[in-house]
C-alpha cells in the first residue's frame, strides 16, 4: 500500500493564495479615488452590459476584479444582505464596514476549505461620508483580509504599480475632474514605464456623490459628460457637465476582466 502524498498546511494554503493572484491578475485593473465631493471607480471596461462597479445601497458602492461569475454572487448576496438590514432595522444600520465584514467571512471560509478552489476575485466597498472625513473604503483580497484604504486604490491586473503611480500624485480636495484625469493616467501605465491611450469608450466610470440630494448617491458617468471631465480644466466645465442626465444608478453587476 502507497504511502499518502503529504502537502503541510502551510504549502497548501500558500498554493492556494498564488492560484487566486494569478487569476485576479489576468483581469483588468481598477482604481477608487477620494476626491472632494465624494468618491469616484474608474476602470478599463469594453463591456456595456457587464459592469464592474454597481449600488449596494444608497451611500455604499462596490466595485471588483477577477472572476465575473464568483463576484457577481458576492454583489447579489450584499444586496440582499442590505436590503434585509435596512428592512428589519434602520437605513442607517447598512454601512460599508458592515458589508465588509460579511463579504471577509465568506471569502475567508471559501480560501481555507479544501473542498472548492478560492475564489479569483479582489473587491472594494466604499462608504460616501457627510464629509470628505466619513468616507471609508475597504479592500478584500482573495483570502478575506480586510484592509481600511485611504484616497486611492487600485486591484487587478497591473494593481502595484497604478497603486505606486496614485499614492505619489493623489491628493486631498481635487476635483472630479482632476481625480478622473489622474486614474486614467495611471489605468494606462505600462509595466515598462510607457504610456497608452485609452479611448473613452472603454472606460466604465461611477461615483458616490455626497453632493446629490436624493438618498441614493451612487451614478455612473458617461456619454458626453465623461468627455467633457476628460478634457475639463476647471471646476466651471464640471459643473457644466454635472447638467447632464444622470444615470439612474440602479444595481447592476460586474464585468469580467
């Protein structure tokens, strides 16, 4: 009789972990950016229908990359789950830590149960405050670690080096506009240093606008108010944009890669 292949535990976990980066990484990148009205998503997307970034509730945004399959039922279960919280107690009992912490536990039981691959999705949940000081913004890597994220960043596919790129240019109070040009700057840096374009209708772009009156602040931004943030120089052009029709901004889920 043959002996049993023996794998520590501590190798296997580490397998596992590489498997979920490998696949996180085919994916395409995207950034989340503080800037003074709230906070904006901003990813490389070709897809109309399938989006990456979508509504939770009304002051809470969620955005992912990697597999669309696996994160689009992490987006549908935090739906249900906030709708359910706010139904049986208060709106204000759905926060984005909230929603963190559940989406953590079932990555969490999903990377260490031997019994089904990890999941090859990272995500981001994001909180619009009353003021730029109540924001929060949480990432979830693939393995159910929370970690609270300050003014910029960045996951999938190229995510170090974007994160590099915004953490020495990204800053307190920039406008819509500005935090917009800067993602996009660093969505189209290459490893080697190079520059690429990249056209505007490839890109998804949605904010969570503490400036909006109604309760839900969430929107997506597109068609000619994205091109005209794109070439704005000012507040007075974004302001101008701002006139366009909105989005209704009603959940919708992600895309893939």
């Amino acid at each position: 009789m043959s002996t049993p292949f023996y794998v520590s535990p501590q190798q296997a976990m580490a397998d596992r972990a590489e498997y979920a980066r490998k696949g996180i990484a085919r994916g395409r990148s995207l950034v989340v950016l503080q800037y003074a009205d709230g906070i904006v998503f901003v990813g490389e997307n070709p897809s109309r229908a399938l989006h990456k970034f979508s509504e939770i509730y009304d002051r809470i945004g969620f955005a992912a990359a990697g597999k669309y399959n696996e994160y689009e039922n992490l987006r549908i279960g935090g739906v249900r789950y906030a709708d359910l919280r706010g139904y049986t107690y208060d709106r204000d009992d759905v926060t984005a830590r909230g929603l963190a912490n559940v989406y953590a536990q079932t990555l969490g039981t999903i990377f260490s149960s031997a019994a089904e691959k990890p999941y090859e999705v990272e995500l981001v949940v994001a909180e619009v405050g009353e003021t730029p000081e109540g924001d929060q913004i949480y990432r979830l890597p693939h393995d159910g670690s929370i970690v609270d994220e300050h003014g910029s960043v960045a996951v999938g596919g190229n995510a170090e080096l974007i994160s590099t790129y915004l953490d020495q240019r990204h800053e307190d109070g920039m406008t819509l506009a500005a935090a917009l040009k800067l993602a996009v700057q660093a969505l189209s840096r290459e490893s080697n240093g190079s520059q690429r374009e990249i056209p505007d209708d490839r890109l998804e772009v949605a904010v969570l606008d503490r400036t909006r009156p109604q309760s839900r602040k969430f929107k997506r931004i597109v068609g000619r108010q994205l091109a005209r943030l794109l070439e704005a120089d000012g507040a007075a052009t974004e302001a101008e944009s701002a006139e366009e029709p909105e989005d209704s901004g009603k959940p919708s889920g992600g895309s893939e890669e």
